[in-house]
C-alpha cells in the first residue's frame, strides 16, 4: 500500500481533473452551448427544435438532455462503485468512463447545422455521462492519497489544475475559433466549433493516461461481496446511508450540500445558454467571460482554502453559498451585457472554493481509513447529481411555462436559501456538540 501524501501520485490525481475539465469548459460552458442555440436558432418558430419526433424549445432540450444523462448516472453508480470496493479496481472504471466521455466529444464533430438532433444530443448526454461518471472515483482517491489534514488543500489543488488545464484549453479552441486560417481552415463559419470538439477529445484522454498509470488500482483491503451485483449497489448504498444516519453532522452537512448544489451546479451548466439566449452575448465575448471566471475560480480556491483553515470549513462555506445566493438573486434583474460580467466576476470568486471545500469537508467528516471509500464518494457523488436533476429540470420547466430564464434563476435562488440555513443550523449544532461526539472535528 503506497503512503499518503506521495506528492506524485497527488499530482498524477490533479492531472485528471487538469484533463476533464476542458470537457466541462469547452461542452457545457462555452462552445457548444453557443453553438447549439445557434444552428437551432429559428425565431420563425419560437427556436422549436424536433427530438425524436416531439417539439421543444431548443434550450429547454439540451437542458433537459443534460438532466437526463446526471439522472442516468444517479442510477447506475451504485452499482458500479459497489463492485469497485469490494474486487478493488475502481480504476478500471475511472478509464471506462473517461473513454466513454472522450469519445463522445468526439461524436459532436459531426453535429452540423440542419442535421437531426438525435445523435447529437445522445453524444451530448453520453460526454456528460462518462465526465460525471469518472469524478465520482476520482473523488474517492482523496481520502486514500491524502491525510484528513492535507485534504483541504490536496483538493483545492485538484481544482487549481482543473481550472488551469481547462483554460489552456478554452485559449486554444478560442484560437482555433477566431483565426481559423492559420490552420487552413476555410469553412469558417461552423467548422472551427466542431474542430474545438474534437480537441476536448485528443486533451481528455491524452492527459488522462497520466493518472491511468500513477494512480493505485482501487481500494486498499478490497473484500469480496456475496450478493447479486445489480442489487448489491444499492444495498450498499443503503448501508451507507444507515452509517451517515448514526453521523448527525455529516447527515446536517449532506442536507445542506444538496440544496445549495441545485443551484450551484445548476448555474454552471445554464449561463452559457442563459447569456446567448437573454443577453445575446456573441460567443467570442462569452468564451472571454467564461475564461476570467476559471481564472478567478483558482484565486478563489487558493482563498477558501486558507480561510478554511483560519475559520472553519462550515463558516467559510456559509459565506460562500451567501455570495451565491445574492448572485442569484441579481442574476433575475440582469438585463446587458456588462451586468452579466459583473455577475460572473462574482461567481468566479466563489466558484472554485465552495467546490473544493464542499468536497474536503465531506471526506473530513468520513471517518479515517474505510476500506470502502469509492461506496461513501458514491453517496456523496449521488446526492451532487440528484441535485443537478433537480436543478436542472426545474430550470428547464420554468422555463418552459414562463418563457424566460428569469425566472427560472430566481427559482434557483430559493435552493440556495435553503442551503445557506441549513449550514448555519450545521455550525450552531456543532457548537452544541461535545467534541468527543464529533465525527471528525471540521
């Protein structure tokens, strides 16, 4: 069994979040939500678009597609981190997924304008699958490469190279985008985007063969399991959930998580339709936004994390999630472009560190060295996408029966609410907690 701290396999961890993220910047953030409202733009008819024989909006379909891939995950990861803990191999899984990811993103290059959506959206909803997929074992690595004192900081780093890795990459599709000549592209109107597809795909896997090789197999004293593998997931899931019952703070902690990732999560995965689609931001101005915000997330996750370490992890995450839920709020009332700038300078500073901290805290209050970590990371990973769906489907269907996505942030605004009382319920309980009761001191 290899030490924690090993500062290259810590590294070999980070280069695995440096490699999937420019999934998530360049598909859900930037390119392809600017391009996709704009090869469906059709005002003749309201922007409907056809899927399988059914009329929708076309924003509210690809959100709904998303929503569908993250419930689809919920289902099946269960199952899959189960068979991870107990045969030890859950880095197969990590590879399974990052391919499936990858190659979708692939996929996309053959979206053209007045193509048939199907394939598209089903390569869409399959990219989202296989990133989302592949975090929740990335995910549990932390409690088995890291000391609990280390945790804070070991994930922040995670994200600072996440962040880092996926503006590297933005710059280089923006390159693409904007002076497609340099590269003998003459097509400049629609191929430069799906060129920036495929790039996410050779960045994904390439990168990722990095933690492929460094990072253990699976989990160390792995058991056997004696029960049906499609069932056994969620009796383990459920077994889980009975240990987190007997945790009164984890379980505070996970009900606060959940609401305020509605809207956290949710947020991420819409601006870049929310700012095409209300504020008709031109995609070379929205992939500029986005990259500041990246850049403000990693000062943002350098903060946090030495505020968490000064004032608490539950603290520091309440004056986030109170940021996030002004933001909220505003985003309802912004009607140009330079709001929208303000509001996204905002948000990038509080991007990163409610992420990487929501995730320390988590593994903080698990207790030291469990064989099954990949089971409990599965929790957490099913309470995050649950979320997602939620989010995700309420902002589609505001949406829907509105007409606008106003209202569907201020929808989202109520989440974060809730969140944010929840966590200053979690901090007074810990007060009133005797130190000896608490799981592991946050």
């Amino acid at each position: 069994m290899e030490e924690k701290n090993n500062k290259k396999t810590i590294w070999a961890w980070c280069m695995f979040d440096w490699a999937n993220q420019s999934y998530n910047m360049v598909i859900t953030s930037t390119i392809f939500p600017s391009y996709f409202v704009a090869v469906t733009a059709n005002a003749k008819n309201g922007n409907m678009v056809t899927f399988f024989g059914h009329k929708y909006v076309n924003t509210v379909l690809s959100t709904y597609v998303l929503g569908l891939s993250y419930l689809i995950v919920v289902a099946i990861l269960p199952i899959l981190t189960s068979i991870a803990d107990y045969r030890g191999n859950k880095k197969i899984y990590l590879q399974m997924f990052t391919w499936v990811g990858s190659l979708a993103c692939a996929g996309l290059f053959f979206f053209e304008k007045n193509s048939p959506l199907e394939i598209p959206m089903i390569c869409f909803g399959l990219a989202s699958i296989g990133y989302c997929g592949g975090f929740v074992f990335y995910n549990s690595y932390l409690p088995q490469i890291a000391t609990i004192d280390q945790q804070d900081a070991v994930s922040a780093k995670g994200f600072i190279y996440g962040f880092i890795g996926s503006v590297v990459m933005q710059l280089i599709c923006l390159v693409v985008i904007l002076q497609p000549t340099w590269f003998g592209i003459t097509e400049v109107e629609w191929l430069p985007a799906r060129i920036s597809f495929l790039l996410v795909f050779f960045w994904w896997i390439g990168f990722a063969i990095i933690p492929f090789r460094r990072l253990p197999k699976g989990t160390p004293n792995a058991g056997s399991h004696n029960y049906n593998v499609l069932t056994g997931g969620f009796k383990e899931l459920a077994k889980v959930f009975g240990k987190i019952k007997k945790m009164p703070l984890l379980k505070r902690f996970l009900s606060a998580f959940f609401f305020y990732s509605v809207g956290v999560q949710t947020i991420m995965l819409v601006a870049a339709n929310f700012a095409a689609k209300e504020l008709h931001i031109p995609e070379t101005n929205l992939i500029a936004t986005l990259l500041g915000i990246q850049l403000l997330a990693v000062v943002g996750a350098l903060v946090t994390s030495k505020s968490s370490a000064r004032y608490g992890n539950v603290k520091t995450l309440i004056g986030l999630v109170t940021v996030w839920t002004i933001s909220c709020c505003c985003v309802y009332f912004v009607t140009n472009a330079n709001q929208f700038y303000i509001a996204a300078f905002v948000i990038g500073l509080v991007l990163g560190g409610v992420q990487s901290l929501s995730r320390s805290t988590y593994s903080k209050y698990l207790p030291e060295n469990i064989p099954d970590t990949a089971s409990y990371f599965s929790f957490y990973d099913v309470t995050e996408k649950i979320s997602i769906v939620v989010g995700l489907f309420c902002f589609a269907f505001v949406e829907a029966h509105t007409s606008t996505m106003r209202n569907s942030a201020l929808a989202l605004d109520c989440f974060f609410a809730v969140g944010l009382f929840l966590l200053v319920a979690l901090m007074l309980a810990e007060k009133r907690t005797p130190k000896a009761d608490i799981e592991v001191p946050v």
